[in-house]
C-alpha cells in the first residue's frame, strides 16, 4: 500500500508492534526500507521503538540497527535517540537523515510527502513472502510470482 499521508504514516509506523517499509525518492529513485518495532515494554520508561534499515537479501532477518524512538509520558511528541548501536556519523548518516526526514513527516503533519514515495511492505499473495520493493507491492505479487525474474 502507498502511504501519501501524514496521519497514516504515523499510525503505521508506530502504531502496531512492527512495521516494514520502503521510502523512494521522486528526484533520484533511491529507495530504502525501514522496520520500525515496538520495544519491550519496561516499568516507567515510556514507549520505544527500534529503527532498522533493510542491508541484506532477507527481507524479513537482514536489518542493521539505527536509533530508538522513544515517547515518555510527559513529552508531546515522541523523541529519536541514538544510541551506542547507532551508526557511525549517527544523525549524519545517511540512512538515519532519510529516516528523520520520513519521521519529521509523519511527527509534525509536513506536506512534504511528494518528495518521496513511502510503501508499506506487505506479503506475496500467492507465496507469502515479505515484499520490500514498491512495484511488487502495487500488485501484491514478488517477482517470481509474476514469472519476471
């Protein structure tokens, strides 16, 4: 599914307990997927979430961490934090720039969404299998599927 709002875009990403999507830029096509997953829940420490981007073949195991986004009761709008795993170049970096652009998005409603297309992975129909790239998510196919690899 293509995500052309903020609203939805929040909601998906941190709304549920894991959450795998792609973002594609209009201007230079390149695409990175991300998987948002809700942290364990400890006694008095807020919310949290873990933000990975996809750096191997498997689309459901090959993640590399990059930062927590974490939300305690008294602030507003919930926090990205990096951590002792994060990447080196930590905000720098490029994977978490294009995170933070996603998230600043979805966190402060910008109409921004233009610049790039967000799909929500979703499973093969025929296989089940995780589908990353958004023109197998369109047609809810991967492409041995659709006999095109």
């Amino acid at each position: 599914m293509r995500i052309t709002d903020s609203l939805t875009l929040f909601n998906e990403m941190f709304g549920h307990g894991k959450a795998v999507f792609s973002i594609v830029s209009t201007r230079t096509q390149n695409r990175k997927t991300f998987q948002v997953e809700r942290a364990p829940e400890r006694r008095g420490s807020g919310l949290a979430w873990f933000v990975s981007q996809l750096t191997g073949p498997d689309n459901r195991l090959s993640y590399t961490y990059l930062l927590m986004v974490t939300a305690r009761g008294n602030e507003d709008v919930p926090q990205m934090r990096l951590t002792a795993k994060s990447p080196v170049g930590g905000f720098d970096h490029e994977a978490v720039r294009s995170f933070r652009w996603l998230f600043r998005n979805a966190i402060r409603d910008l109409d921004t969404l233009g610049q790039a297309e967000v799909w929500l992975a979703c499973n093969c129909s025929r296989c089940g299998r995780l589908l990353t790239v958004p023109e197998s998510i369109a047609v809810r196919l991967g492409p041995y599927c659709r006999g095109v690899s």
